[in-house]
C-alpha cells in the first residue's frame, strides 16, 4: 500500500513538474506572471482573506486615490494581486489563458509590451479620466474617483484583443464581438473601475491590433 501511494504521489509530482517545463517553454512570460500572482497571494494571506480588509490594502491598490497620494507603485504592484481569494480562480486562469494564448501566437516579447503597456496605460488613463471628471458634477465619476482596484485584467484583455488579428474570418469577427460586447455591457450595467479599465484597455488596442500582431497575410481578412 505504501509503495503504491508512494509511486502515485512520484507519478503526480513528475507529472506536474512536466507540465511546469512545458508551459515554461511555451510562455515563460504567462507562466512566471502566474507563478508570481500565487507566492505573493500565499505569502500575504490574499489567497484566503480579502486583501480590502488588509491595512496595507491602499499601498497596493492603484486608481485615482493611488494617484493622488503619489503611489505610483501601486500601478505595477497591484496587478498581482486580487481583490478576494475566489477572484484568484478568474484573475490566474484568465491571464493563463488569455495571455498565454497570445504568447503562443505572436511571441513572448510582443506579449510583455503589449499585457504591461496596455495595463499601465489602461489603469493610468482611467485614473486621469476621472481626475479630469469628477469636479464636474457627474455623481458616477465622483463615485469611481474614490474606487481602487487590484488585478491584471486590463492587460490580459488588451493581449486577446491583439492577438484576435492572427485569427482567421470569421472567428476574428467573432472573437472581438465578444470583447466588445463584453466590455460594453459591463460599463453600462455595472460601471466599477474596473469596467472602465477594460474598455480603455480593449479600445485601445483593437485600432491597432493588426499592426501589434504583424498579421501575416494567410491570416483571413
């Protein structure tokens, strides 16, 4: 019985290692991201407890509050993080998924430019956006200049956004409605931060997604 436990749990741990090299080889950039977002959520205590309630919360946190009090950090730091554990199940999965497609398609190097600027610019740009609105009276302006947010969103949907340049017709029509629907509805039925972040971030790079993607020509049209 022991030695048969014992082979399983070898046949698991070989098992896993392999597919750690595997998605190493395939997107180093993906799988380090992920790597990285789960030891700082089991080394925080994130993976289990809200970090909203943490007292080190606003130093991780980016929005305009960040902005205001001069955390810039907070724009690289925070999208590591997720706002409550079970939101490590779509933020990880998702940013395997999305950006690790992306890496596979176009290369590890176009992904990091295009999920790290997209991310920044997306965060940064919503930030200035309401720091622009919120003195005009506009009561969802003044709500969202007081919303912080955590998370790589933003940049792994600029990163499918970009990569839906390499898909063939009519899956690429397909592909950015889908985006585009879901980036649409969720500014106009929830409007957190958040919503407006991804809609800069996919509004962004969709205009220029061929070019990101350096399309070849058999792509479709």
């Amino acid at each position: 019985m022991r030695r048969s436990s014992a082979k399983t749990l070898k046949s698991v741990v070989a098992g896993t290692g392999s597919v750690a090299v595997l998605a190493w080889r395939r997107a180093p950039f993906t799988t380090a991201v992920v790597a990285v977002m789960l030891v700082v959520a089991v080394a925080t205590g994130a993976l289990w407890s809200s970090v909203e309630d943490r007292g080190w919360f606003t130093q991780v946190a980016y929005g305009l509050p960040a902005l205001d009090s001069g955390k810039w950090w907070t724009f690289l730091i925070g999208p590591f993080f997720a706002l409550i554990p079970i939101f490590y199940l779509p933020m990880a999965g998702g940013f395997a998924l999305l950006a690790g497609y992306t890496e596979a398609r176009i290369g590890t190097r176009r992904t990091v430019a295009i999920t790290v600027s997209a991310q920044l610019a997306a965060t940064l740009g919503a930030a200035l956006i309401l720091l622009a609105l919120r003195g005009t009276g506009w009561a969802w302006a003044a709500q969202l200049s007081l919303q912080t947010d955590v998370g790589f969103s933003a940049g792994s949907l600029a990163a499918v956004a970009v990569v839906s340049a390499t898909v063939r017709s009519p899956w690429r029509f397909r592909l950015r409605a889908v985006l585009c629907a879901y980036v649409g509805i969720s500014i106009l039925a929830v409007g957190s931060l958040a919503d407006l972040e991804h809609l800069l971030a996919v509004g962004a790079a969709l205009p220029v997604s061929r070019r990101l993607a350096r399309e070849s020509d058999d792509g479709g049209g």
